[in-house]
C-alpha cells in the first residue's frame, strides 16, 4: 500500500503540523517545512543544543518525570536570556514530538503542541 501523500507531517523548523496544500501536489513529497519563513531557518546552534539538553534532563529523571521547558532554557542561555528564548525552546520541543521521542503534557494529559495555550510539561515518549 502506498503512503496516503496528503498525510500530515511536521516542519523540520517549527514543529508544527504542515497543511497539505494543491500547489504542493506535484512534490509533497520533498516538502519539508510549513512556511517560507521556516525553510529560511531551520534549526539553529542553540535550538540544536536545547534539542539535546531537553533529552539529557529528562534521561536524568525517574521514568515517566516531566519537566517545564524552561528548565532547558535556563540550563543553555544566561538568566538574562533565557526568557527570550522559550519560543525557540517549544520549537525545539515541537520537534522532539515530531521525531517520536517526546509528549507535551498539560493538566496530566499529552496534547498536540501546535494548539496548546498556556503551560506545558515535557515527557520522553
Ligand atoms: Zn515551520
């Protein structure tokens, strides 16, 4: 059985759930990242490393243990920094879950990254 080609997938930038588009048809398959904006940036130095540091404090923790992401913010930017930072901490969190090796949990249940509002817990999968 071949592959439904408008399944979804996510943005190797952000994360998030790209919308199979027509003007994609002909290449859904080379598609990559949901915008313009994030195929001009994919991940940075610093997304890469809170990409690591996320995994290393939960590998840390007992099983099943969570951790609010700015716990990894703080642990790779400065204290005036790391505020500045926590869109690029989800991001980097957005593609953990899109690589199967993280959950985002809020009020104990995992829910999808891209629509969640408010706080958020991360968890190995
Ligand atoms: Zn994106």
């Amino acid at each position: 059985m071949t592959p439904d080609p408008r399944a979804s997938k996510l943005c190797l930038s952000c994360g998030r759930e790209i919308t199979w588009r027509k003007k994609w048809a002909a290449n859904w398959e080379q598609v990559r990242y949901c915008s313009e904006r994030c195929r001009r940036a994919p991940p940075s130095d610093s997304g890469v490393a809170l990409e690591s540091t996320i995994l290393a404090l939960l590998e840390n923790r007992a099983r099943g243990a969570s951790i609010c992401p700015s716990e990894a913010a703080r642990a790779v930017f400065d204290a005036a920094q790391w505020r500045r930072e926590m869109e690029n901490t989800r991001r980097a969190a957005r593609r953990l879950v899109a690589a199967g090796k993280l959950e985002i949990i809020q009020n104990g249940h995992v829910v999808d990254l891209s629509r969640a509002k408010g706080p958020i817990r991360l968890r190995l999968r």
